[in-house]
C-alpha cells in the first residue's frame, strides 16, 4: 500500500541531464521519476500553442515537455528558481496548465528562500515525509556526482568524436554511457559505468589533424547545451571535423563556481566590471579564453528574447574585434527545420577554415 | 585659478523617470551640475536603435540614443547597475548590464562614465551606500555625500508621495479611468507611452498610472496577484492594479516590445485579474501613432458597451 503513495515526479527535458534528475529523485528521495518523453515538434506545438508570444523559448520547450509529462502519468512536477526568467517560470506554467485543466501538485523552488538551508529539508520532505535527510545527501551527492561525469564525458565527446578514425565507436561509447546513466540504480553502476566509458572513448583511434579547426561555444544555459533546443549544433560541427569545446555546463557553473564568479572577473576586468547577468560573466571569460588560446571561431547561442545573452553580446563583438576571431550568433525559436542553421553553419565553417589555410 | 564645475550627464530614459529629483538633487548638493538629454525624438530613437543590438528592447534602444546624445557633452554621463532591493526585490536583469553595456558600445568615444551599484542581495550594498562610493569617487568627503544623500532622499520621497496622493484623488473624480500599468519609462516617454495617455485625455477618459502608489503597500498587495514574482517595478505595477482595479474601468497593460518581466507578467495579469476589460499593449518604434488610437479607441468602445454606454 505504502508503495501505491509514492509521488509521481518529473521535470522537463533539459540536455542528458535528467538521468542524474531521475537517480535523485528515486534513490535519494524515494519517489517515482516519470521520465518526460524526448523533446520533439509536438513539444514545441503544444508549448508555443500556450506560452505567451515573446517569453525566451526554454520556457515553450518545458511548458510542451510538462504535458507530455503530465500525459506519461506525472503527478508532481518540479520547476527550480533561477537569476533571470527562469526564477518567474514556475508560477506562470502552473497557471497555464491548471487553466488548460491539469491536475497535479507542483513544487516550485521559488516559493523558497533558498538562501537557508532548513528550506531545503523542508522541500524534501514535501517530496516524501519519511525521508532520512543523512540518507539522502549521500545519495543526492552520488547524483551530483554522476552530473559531473556527465559533463566531463560530453565534453569530451564533443571535442573529439568528429576525428573518429571508425566511424561510430565513438559515438557509440557514448551512447553506452549515457545508457549506463539513465539506468544506474547504485552508486557503484554510476562510478563503473563512468570508467567504462573513458576507457572505451580512450580506445577508439582518432584521426586528428595536428591543428585541428576549433571552436568554443558560448551562451544560454538552456539553449547551448540542450541538443534538441540548438538542433544539434555540437554534433553538426563535429560531424565538420571541428574540435567543439563549451566550458558552460552544471559542473562548470553551479558546482565549482556557484557562489559567485569573482577569480573568473579577474581576467575580463578591462571588459566588464560587474556581472552583466547570470552566466554573463563566465561567457565572456571563456570567449576572451578560447580567443587568447587561438581557437578558430566562436559560437554564441540564445534563445530568442534572452535578455542577459543579448546584452553580452555587444562584449564579444569587442572581443571578436580585438581578436580577430570570427563570431557567429545564433539566436533559436521555436522552429524544428534545421535547414537554415545548416547554411549559416556551412558558411562558417568554410570561413574559419579559409582564414585558417591563409593565416 | 577657479577649480571647474564637474557636469554630469543624465540619459532621459529608463531609471531616470525614477530617480530624476534623487540624482538632480544629490548631485547638486554636491556642487555639481546636471544635464540632461532632450525628451525622445525621432534622430535619439534613430541613433540609439542603430547603436543596440536588433533583438534587445525598444526602452534600451531609447536609452543608447539618450547616452549619444550626451556624449562629449558633460564630465560623466550617469550609467547605475541596480541589481535588487533586497530578495524578491530584483531588477530586470537589464539593470544589471547597462553600466558595461554602455561602456562597450561607447569604447571608441573618450567619454567618461559614472556608476553605481545596488544590489542587497548579494553583496549587501544598498542605495546609500551605493551613492556613499560614488560620491567618495568623485572627491567628495563622507560627510558631504551622505548629507547629500539624505536630502536627496527625502526629496525623492515626498515628490513621490505627493504624486501617488495626486493619483488617488484621481480615482474619485467622476468619468471613466483608465488604469495604465507600465514601467515610467515607458508610462512618461514621449515615443511610447505618452501617446497612449495624451490620446486618453484628449478623448476625455482619465488615464491613472498603476506604479504611483505608496509603494510598501503596494509590495504587501502584489502578493494577492503572484506570490512569486521578484521584480520591483512589476511588483509596484501589480501592487497598484490589485489596490484599484474596481475604481477603474478599464487596464492598458503597456509594454515595450520585447520587455521580459512584461512577456510574462503580463499574461499572468490576464490570467488572474477578472472582471474589468485589459488591452494588451505593446509598444514598437512606429512612426505613426495611428496603429495605437485605433486599437485604443476599440478599447473605449469595449468599455463603454459593456458598461451600457453605446
């Protein structure tokens, strides 16, 4: 019976990381994890359908994604705060769907000052009641932990799969990884399946030229890293032989710099003085980076209306200035063809790699 | 020899529509001169929106123009990062980035530029501390600038509560009122919102501002729309709307294309506030006002058919 009580839990789609989400909430809080199916058209259908016309589009993506999830069977939903939008996500979208008629209790981290920490006990055990809070920060940080290889994989995937001398192995590998991921249950298949998987990535011959073409990847937190929401764009400018290098990502952001990015201002001090928004900081930190270590071309990505990358980017187009390192900014919609971002990739791509034969 | 005024320039457009008595005054106090750019025109529009980035706002647009206007013109031009009041008192994250945003755009004009910085939350710096470090910087003594500071204040204050006085009469004239829910700088600039309150008059319908209220209540009553949102000015706005929604008949919600806090505010507003007629307005750089009065004029008919009127 008491099994029958569990919550139903889900939160949206965003990049891999929801198999860190779903260890978190069945190992360390006890519930149920209603995995969310994958993003497709549909979910931009039914999320632009209710959103309002000009909000940033992660949140069109996580509306659509919370129908698809409610349709799976979710009971709970759990939508985080945040520095920008984000931290107004969570109340507008429990509007939206509980005038479109849905049923179901939503937990909002905005509803708590997440500055104390006796929030958090009280937030877990909304989850579940019997939870032993010891019990669970170990298994919350096996999750943790499990973000970090994550990130520390797909990093290195990104840099290197385009040079795979068999291609797919690599590929492959990485898919074993991140099926590893999604189905481990202990911390002993989350540590195994990471070794496993560098050994097998290790493994794979790589045909890389001996200056390969380089980009870095700068941007919105949800928008660069969530493959579906860029169409792609990592995997498509690997498949061009370019070595992809993106510094943003959860490990990166919240969990080696998440109380402030003072000793990342040091070196952008002539660029900017304050933080410009929430991820402002270390996106112009790593673009002057992959600027001062002679990468070919930066990439900045946003969804469209986001107003912190917006104002970034007349910074990088000083950096790109000073540099001479070519820009391209993306801005995404809603749209599902990738057509369009296929041109403009190509011509880049046909650019930086000029420039690189003629420099 | 006579030691030189130092002049300061302020860009008429987003906070100074709320800070103009505190910076005028706290600068003068200080024995500065103040200018400021001329209200919006079409070359100020035309300049700032060739200096923005195409997807950012009409209101920053604005503002850029503001800043090349008074460029080569004073000692400073005044650029503050407010970043919030306190938790759930934030600003849009545009308040954050106006300081080196300005200061990137403009690298290649040898203007010098001032700032402040707010923001409670984080780094526990408040407005008068804020104004303390800025005018330590510019070579004033403590004494002198927390002074200046105090009458500054408190100018600002009455001025405000004499306004927001000014509107709740306003409320009790007779004939029908508008309630128009903006940031000021949208509500008072003369290439957006201004047109939208002049029309009003001229048609003989009240417009009533929802941000120039006393604005701790109206922090207290923006919890009654949405517990949750966290910036300040939609907060005044919710605030005010929740406080005189059944003294007006009508609510222009008033926004400038694309304004995040507004995208989403806003369609909370339509969501929860039942009962009197809203117009969704948004506001881009048109040339003409005649796309605005006829979506207006809709609206009053809206308002007098379903008060029995027409």
């Amino acid at each position: 019976m008491a099994e029958a009580k569990k919550r139903n839990v889900s939160f949206p789609r965003y990049a891999e990381y929801n198999c860190a989400f779903k260890y978190i909430v069945e190992q360390a809080l006890g519930c149920k994890y209603v995995m969310p199916p994958a993003l497709t058209k549909r979910t931009m259908e039914l999320g632009t359908k209710y959103s309002p016309d000009f909000v940033c589009t992660p949140f069109k993506t996580m509306l659509g994604n919370m129908i698809e999830a409610l349709e799976a069977g979710a009971d709970t939903l759990l939508m985080t705060h945040g520095l920008c939008r984000l931290g107004y996500y969570g109340e507008l979208l429990e509007q939206i769907l509980r005038d479109l008629g849905y049923q179901f209790d939503f937990i909002n981290l905005s509803d708590y000052d997440m500055e104390k920490k006796k929030e958090y006990i009280r937030i877990v055990r909304r989850f579940n009641p019997k939870v032993n809070p010891a019990r669970f920060l170990t298994q919350f940080m096996e999750g943790v932990r499990m973000v970090e290889y994550l990130d520390d994989i797909t990093a290195e995937y990104y840099q290197n799969c385009g040079f795979d001398a068999t291609h797919g192995d690599y590929k492959r590998a990485y898919q074993d990884f991140l099926t590893a991921m999604y189905t481990a249950q202990t911390k002993n298949d989350v540590e195994t399946g990471y070794r496993a998987a560098k050994r097998a990535l290790r493994a794979v011959p790589l045909d890389k030229p001996k200056h390969p073409l380089r980009v870095g990847i700068v941007g919105e937190f949800y928008t660069a890293m969530d493959a579906f929401s860029n169409l792609e764009l990592e995997q498509k400018l690997a498949d061009m032989r370019v070595e992809v290098h993106r510094w943003m990502n959860v490990t990166n952001q919240f969990l080696r710099y998440g109380s402030g990015q003072k000793n990342l201002r040091v070196k952008i001090q002539d660029l900017c003085q304050y933080d410009m928004g929430p991820t402002s900081t270390a996106n112009i930190w790593y673009a002057r980076e992959c600027a001062d270590r002679g990468f070919d071309g930066l990439i900045h990505i946003k969804s469209a209306t986001c107003t912190p990358e917006i104002d970034v980017m007349p910074v990088l187009q000083n950096i790109s200035a000073d540099y001479k390192i070519p820009v391209l900014y993306l801005t995404y919609d809603a749209q599902t063809s990738d057509v369009g971002l296929m041109t403009r990739l190509e011509a880049f791509y046909d650019m930086i790699d000029m420039r690189k034969k003629v420099l | 020899m006579e030691k030189q005024t130092i002049t300061i320039g302020l860009p008429r457009a987003l906070l100074y529509y709320r800070y103009r008595t505190l910076w005028r005054a706290f600068f003068q106090g200080l024995g500065m001169e103040t200018v400021v750019s001329n209200p919006t025109d079409r070359d100020i529009l035309e300049r700032g929106t060739a200096l923005a980035i195409d997807e950012a706002c009409l209101s920053l647009k604005i503002y850029l123009g503001h800043v090349a206007a008074l460029v080569g013109k004073c000692d400073y031009i005044l650029v503050p990062r407010v970043s919030n009041f306190g938790r759930q008192r934030s600003m849009c994250t545009r308040f954050e980035s106006t300081p080196d945003l300005v200061r990137n755009v403009f690298r290649n004009d040898r203007q010098k530029f001032l700032s402040y910085e707010v923001d409670e939350e984080m780094k526990k710096q408040n407005e008068e501390d804020a104004f303390l470090e800025m005018g330590r910087a510019l070579g004033c003594s403590a004494k002198a600038v927390k002074k200046a500071y105090k009458q500054a204040k408190k100018l600002e204050l009455a001025q405000h509560k004499e306004r927001a006085q000014k509107y709740e009469q306003l409320y009790k004239r007779e004939g029908m009122k508008v309630l128009i829910a903006a940031h000021s700088y949208v509500a008072e600039d003369p290439y957006m919102g201004k047109t939208v309150s002049d029309y009003l008059k001229r048609v003989g319908v009240i417009p009533v501002r929802a941000d120039l209220v006393d604005r701790e209540s109206a922090l207290k009553h923006s919890r009654e729309l949405s517990p949750t949102c966290k910036w300040e000015i939609n907060r005044e706005i919710l605030g005010g709307i929740a406080m005189h929604q059944d003294d007006v008949d009508g609510i222009i919600l008033l926004g400038a294309f694309p304004c995040g806090p507004d995208a989403m505010v806003n369609e909370l507003i339509t969501r929860r506030v039942k009962g009197v007629p809203i117009l969704n307005l948004v506001l881009d750089s048109q040339t003409g006002t005649a796309g605005v009065e006829t979506r207006l004029e809709s609206f009053i008919d809206i308002i007098r058919f379903k008060e029995g009127k027409l």
